[in-house]
C-alpha cells in the first residue's frame, strides 16, 4: 500500500484515538463531578458532622467504652484474618504460578469465590454451620464451651472468608509475569526451598504483597454484612461498622465520630495503595521487558 492510500487524519498529525479537545474535557469534567457528587463531598460531610461541636465532643465519642471495645474488637479481627489471609495468598499464588497439577483451574475458581458471594450469604454459611441451634457443629462445641458465632471467633472466620482473595488476586499476575527463572536458578545453585522463597521470590512480590495486605486490611476493618450476621448487635460485640449503625439511630454525631475513624482509615489506605500500586506497574513493567528482551 502507498503513502498516498493512508487515512487523511495521518497527514494532519493525529491518530484514530485522538479526541477533539472539546470531548477531552468534557468526559474530564463528568469524571470529576462525579468524584466531587459521589466521593469527596460525603467523606468532607463525614468530618464535618463529627466535629460540628468541636473537639471536645469528638474525643469524647471516641473514649466512649462501647466505642473503645468495638475499635478493639475491629483491630483483633483484622490482627488474626490478615496474617492467615497472607498465609493462604502467598501459598495460592506460588501453587497457581509455579506448578502445574490437577484441578488448578478450580483453585483459581474457589480463589475468586467470595468476591461473587454475597458476605451476607457467608454469614448464613457460618451459621448454619457453627450455629449454636441448628448447626453441623454448633451444638458440639457447645457442649465442649466453644462459641464460634456470637463471639469473636465467628467474627474473624467471617472477615477472613470476605478478605482471603485479595493477596492471592495481587501476587498471581505478578508471579506470572515474573515466571520461575530466578527460582530454578538459585535452586541449581543449591539453595533450598525456603532459601528460595526468602532471598528470591519474596524480593520480588514485595510491593503486591503489601498492595494485597493494604486491600485485605481496609476489608477487614470496614467488613459489614458477614460479620452482623455471625455477630448480630449484641452490645459490647460489634465492630466498628456494626457500632456505627447502632448509634446512627441514637447518637448522631458519636456516629459520625467514629465514622471518621473508618474514613481516615481510607485516605491512608488511598495513599499507601497508590505507592504501592505504583510499584507493582513499574515491577510488572521491567517483568515483561526481561521476558521479551
């Protein structure tokens, strides 16, 4: 084909993707309203509403006993779902991507799971289950003094099943893309499984373990619908979300007080996610040039 049979808009020095600068910022002007309506104006509506009465107030509902027993009882779910979420992350994602057998596919599948299930729905699963009344296995570990619903057990079995895909969905294109070149070459060189996995495989998934970690945290701590169902609103058992439901209907401004917490939560997250985010691209990136030199 010649020159001449190519499209007039190459002559002009503009490509098939290019938009006229009228589009351009109208579709940037929705997207910030968007963020502006939807995003940015209820999270300065969150704050604003805690500390309509000043400081005073505000601190006051956060050294509530109630409110200090519910960020306790928040922090111990997360501190014992994001070690064993990690655990199940790293250990999916170095089967899916370093080793080939038998109903991989369906690991991949379950791995995906609860993020098609309704955590509703897996509060009911744990019900019916561990239910005290009614359960598989509720009214034997009643009679051995073991609560698993109602208590904080349920809880974290709760959080764990709603935040296990998280490190496994960030660490598997990584691995992938970073194949198992580094590790069959420090094995050659003698070094033992564990060796491997510290001094070569762990080096390389840091940044998509801590994005993983980050996503896994902010689920965790804001995890609503599993945990009231395995919980309910017994006073003095509810994690932060739960107990920000309960005085919304009592205590407006303690509500949002606490709220606020959840939402400091986010922005931090916000921030470390973008630096990490940043790293995993950058990682990938450097992935594919070694792959195809």
């Amino acid at each position: 084909m010649s020159t001449a049979t190519l499209p007039a808009a190459h002559s002009h020095g503009r490509t098939g993707t290019t938009e006229p600068p009228l589009v351009r910022w109208l579709l940037t002007g929705v997207a910030l309203l968007f963020l502006a309506l939807f995003l940015l104006l209820p999270l300065v509506a969150v704050f604003a509403q805690a500390l309509k009465n000043g400081f005073g107030p505000y601190f006051a509902a956060l050294g509530e006993s109630e409110t200090l027993s519910a960020i306790g009882l928040t922090l111990l779910a997360a501190g014992f779902s994001l070690p064993l979420g990690i655990v199940f992350g790293v250990a999916a994602a170095w089967a899916v991507c370093k080793f080939q057998f038998v109903g991989k596919n369906l690991l991949i599948t379950l791995i995906d799971l609860p993020f098609s299930v309704s955590p509703v729905v897996a509060g009911l699963i744990f019900m019916l289950l561990f239910g005290p009344r009614g359960g598989v296995f509720g009214p034997w570990l009643a009679e051995h003094g073991v609560r698993v619903v109602f208590a904080w057990p349920g809880i974290v079995l709760a959080t764990l099943f709603v935040t296990s895909p998280f490190v496994a969905r960030e660490l598997i294109p990584l691995m992938q893309a970073q194949g198992t070149e580094e590790e069959e070459a420090a094995r050659s060189l003698g070094a033992g499984g564990w060796q491997t996995f510290w001094r070569v495989t762990l080096p390389n998934i840091k940044w998509g373990l801590l994005y993983g970690v980050i996503l896994c945290n902010a689920r965790a701590m804001g995890e609503f619908g599993a945990v009231s169902v395995v919980i309910g609103h017994v006073g003095g058992s509810e994690t932060m979300p739960l107990y920000i439901e309960t005085l919304y209907k009592e205590n407006l401004q303690a509500a949002f007080a606490v709220a606020s917490l959840l939402a400091m939560l986010a922005l931090v997250t916000l921030v470390v996610k973008s630096v990490a985010e940043w790293q995993v691209t950058r990682q990938l990136a450097n992935a594919q040039q070694e792959s195809n030199p």
